[in-house]
C-alpha cells in the first residue's frame, strides 16, 4: 500500500475495512469513504481548508454538552438530518425533525386540557386525530408534544420557565380524537452563538425556523412518528433553517366561534383554533 496515488487511496482505504463483521457497517463506511475522497478531489480540498473544517469540529465538540449538541445542529442546517427523516418515511404523516428539546416524561394532559396555563401569547384550540393508514382512529395512541414560548425558547433554554411548561403526553379515548389549548408558537432562532452561526452568516443564510408544535405519535402496532406541525402563513415557512417544513405538514389557523367549545375551553370568541390529523403506518403490513 506504499505506493497509492490520489486516485488508487480510495480502494485502499475501503478494503481496508474488509474485516469488519457488520455488513452493514461494510457497507456504509464504503459509501461514506468513497463520497468523501470524491468531494474532496472534486473541490481540490487544500490543507488549509481541511484544518478550518477540523477546527470547526473542535469548536463544536468544545460547545457540545448535553443540553445543546453542535453535531445535530451542523447535521440539520445541513439538511442532512431532514433527508434522513424524508428517507425514512414509511406512509402515514410525513416525519420532521426531532431537534434537541425534546425531553422524556412530560407530564400527562387529559383530552381537552390546558397547556397555556400563565404564558403569555394569544391563546388557541388545537385539535384532530390519531389515524391508522386506512383512515380509521386508533384508540389509546399517546401524543408526546412540546413547543417554545412565545420568547421563540424552550424551557431548557429559559430559567423563567418550569420544567414542565408547553409540554405533555396524552392518550387519546377510542376515537382516536386529541384536543388541547396552548398559546400561539412564534417562529424562533436555532442557536447560532457557535460554529454553526458562523456557518450561516458566511453562507448568507439567517437562523429562523417558522413557529411550529412537535409531536410524537405512537401506538402499539404502529411506527411511532416524530413530526411537526406548520402554519401555512408563516413568514419563515419557506426558508426554514433545518429544512423541517413539508407541505403535508402545514395548517391554516382559523378564527372560530363555536360558543360551546369556548366555554368548555375558557377561550373567548372568536378564538384561533388548528385542526391536523395524524396518520400512522402499520409496524408490520397487513397480510392479504
Ligand atoms: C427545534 O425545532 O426545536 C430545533 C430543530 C433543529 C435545531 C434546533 C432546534
Ligand atoms: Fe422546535
């Protein structure tokens, strides 16, 4: 292997995981391997230009702890991340980023609760239903939700916030119907106080993702679903910095004035109200 040239180095390196027991891992390190020695002799990466992109993963790695990861944020202002997801959409509800506030154990919220509790912000009704592909609901699916204040930050990012706030889990009745009030998301910055704010302001780009609710879907027999849900009139919707926004994915906010409904939810009319619909493919096809 003395002897490799710019061209030969790449089936040296490959064969060199020839050993590797994974298959798989065969497979994908050959794929990354290859790709990456073609970039690089595509652009005529220099030494210098390697080290700033060395560099950057040390700054990353230096401002990465376990609330904040630079990696994920460098994988979706990429789209690598939302190409991920697009990939593995399997039917049902397009998938949308996951993204880093997530936190297990939210608290459980009753069908019908109220989210907003004191938090500033126009209050809403979000409503709709957990269904299987064929459009039936699934009774019992648990919805696992958070969203941001109305500040554009989550409650890991914002002292003033409980721990608890915007957040819950719900288990929808037999008809597979979910229902809440909350207060209306605004669209908010992903960090940009690092590497990847560098990265964007040197490629001209800005840090806003349009306001949206995030959700995991999941219910026994069924591929749980972690998606987002939009607002068609946002002015971020189509230039999302994570590129999480779908067209399946967005909703229009209506004003409503079903008396009723305000006064079981303690909003006054006329109040703004979404509707969506999640879809859940089945974890194993029917068989025919
Ligand atoms: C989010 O939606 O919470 C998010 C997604 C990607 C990066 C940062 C935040
Ligand atoms: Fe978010």
């Amino acid at each position: 292997m003395r002897n490799v040239d710019a061209n030969t180095l790449t089936n040296a390196v490959i064969r060199s995981f020839d050993g590797a027991a994974d298959p798989r891992l065969r497979e994908i390190i050959a794929s990354l391997v290859s790709h990456l020695h073609d970039f690089a002799r595509e652009v005529k990466l220099t030494p210098e230009e390697w080290q700033a992109g060395i560099a950057f993963m040390h700054h990353a790695a230096k401002i990465t702890n376990e609330s904040r990861s630079e990696f994920v944020l460098t994988s979706d202002v990429l789209g690598l991340s939302s190409l991920v997801d697009l990939i593995a959409s399997s039917g049902g509800t397009e998938r949308s980023a996951l993204g880093p506030f997530h936190a297990e154990g939210s608290p459980l919220l009753a069908v019908g609760g109220d989210l907003k509790k004191d938090n500033d912000g126009e209050a809403m009704l979000v409503q709709g239903r957990v269904l299987d592909s064929a459009g039936r609901p699934v009774a019992r699916a648990q919805l696992d939700f958070w969203q941001a204040a109305i500040n554009g930050k989550y409650w890991q990012q914002d002292p003033e916030q409980s721990p608890d706030n915007l957040r819950f889990r719900m288990i929808t009745g037999d008809d597979g119907e979910y229902a809440f009030t909350t207060v209306r998301p605004a669209p908010y910055t992903v960090p940009y106080d690092g590497p990847v704010g560098d990265l964007l302001r040197a490629g001209g780009r800005h840090a806003w993702r349009p306001a949206h609710f995030h959700f995991i879907v999941s219910a026994p027999g069924h591929h749980a679903l972690t998606t987002e849900v939009f607002f068609a009139d946002d002015p971020y919707i189509d230039e999302d910095a994570v590129f999480g926004v779908r067209e399946s994915l967005l909703t229009q906010i209506t004003s409503d004035n079903d008396a009723s409904l305000a006064q079981k939810h303690g909003l006054n009319t006329p109040y703004p109200s979404v509707r969506f619909d999640f879809r859940l493919a089945a974890a194993t096809p029917a068989r025919g």
